[in-house]
C-alpha cells in the first residue's frame, strides 16, 4: 500500500499541473486580450487626445488674438489720451510768461551770436529797408521838383536851349553822312577787288 499512495500523489501532480499549465495558458490568453484591446481602446483614446488638442489650440489661439487686439487697442488709447495730454500741456506754455521769457532770452543769445559773427539781424535790416525808402521817396521828389522847374524856366533860357540843341543835331547829322559816304567807299573798293 504503500505504493498505492506515491501513485496517487503523482496522479494528484499530474492532475494538478495540467490543471496550472492551462490557467497559465488562459492567464496567458487573457493577458494578450487586454492587450488587443488596449491597443484598440488606446489608438481610439489617442485620436480623440489629437482632437481635443487641436480645439485647445483653437480655443488658445482665439484668446491670444483677442487679447492682442485688446493690448493694442489700449495702447493706441493710452497714446491718444499722452498725445492730448502732452499737446495741452504745451499750449499751456506757449501762453506762460515763463515760455515767452525764455524765447526772448533764446532770441537775445541768437542776435548776439550773429552779431558778434558780422550777420545782419532782421531788426538792422529793417532799418536799412527804412532808410533806403526814405532815400528813394526823397529822390523822387528832387525828380518831381527839378521838372516842375523846368517847366517854370523863362523863354529866353528856352530858344538858347533850342539853339544849341540845333547846332548839337548839326553835328551829329554831318558826322553821319561822313560817316556812310566812307562806309559806301569801303563797300566799292571791297566789291572791286
């Protein structure tokens, strides 16, 4: 019997092996199920990862935008608001006793540069622009006055003025004629030759 009892512990091995060496086998099969599965869950979970991606760019790309066009137009308002600010504040000096007494102080230093380099100032031109008008108006009147007294001579200033205008215009047409008879010699003696 004691045989009998080694006999059935192998039996209970064998029984029991094949019985473990098929859950492995089953573990084993279950193991590459999850896996095909996985695989197929795991592409479809991977598409839908690429999608939601795609809107979340979408989605980020949309609020970048608005807020670079809110940035821009803040600052395009902030520059308005700085440019009236900036153009009041200087209307605000022009109208100062402050801003007129710094240009004169600008325009003495400017006079004293030019003069000291011999430049005419505006001021010294307008004087000579006084004076030469007052020259030429006082010459026009010697004109004016010269004339009327001309006119006022006596006739007998008159026929002697007339007289040796004569005698001037004489001259003048006797030299002429000298002149072209000499010019028409000249014309015959070249035609000659």
């Amino acid at each position: 019997m004691k045989k009998k009892k080694p006999d059935l512990k192998q039996k209970d091995i064998g029984e029991r092996t094949a019985e473990i060496a098929g859950q492995l086998e089953h573990i084993f099969l279950a193991g590459l199920g999850a896996l095909a599965n996985t695989q197929k869950v795991g592409s479809k979970a991977f598409e839908a990862l690429v999608k939601q991606g795609e809107s979340y760019r979408k989605g980020a790309t949309d609020k970048t935008e608005t807020l670079i066009d809110d940035v821009q137009d803040a600052i395009r308002g902030m520059t308005h608001d700085a440019q009236s600010k900036a153009t009041g504040l200087l209307d605000q000096m022009r109208d100062t006793p402050q801003m007129e007494k710094l240009q004169n102080v600008f325009d003495s230093r400017v006079d004293s540069a030019l003069n000291r380099l011999g430049v005419a100032s505006k001021h010294d031109v307008d004087k000579l622009n006084a004076k030469l008008d007052r020259l030429l108006k006082s010459a026009e009147k010697q004109k004016s006055s010269t004339k009327k007294a001309t006119k006022k001579t006596s006739p007998a200033k008159k026929t002697a003025k007339k007289s040796s205008a004569k005698k001037g215009s004489a001259k003048k047409s006797s030299a002429k004629k000298s002149s072209t008879r000499k010019a028409s010699k000249k014309k015959v003696s070249k035609k000659s030759v």
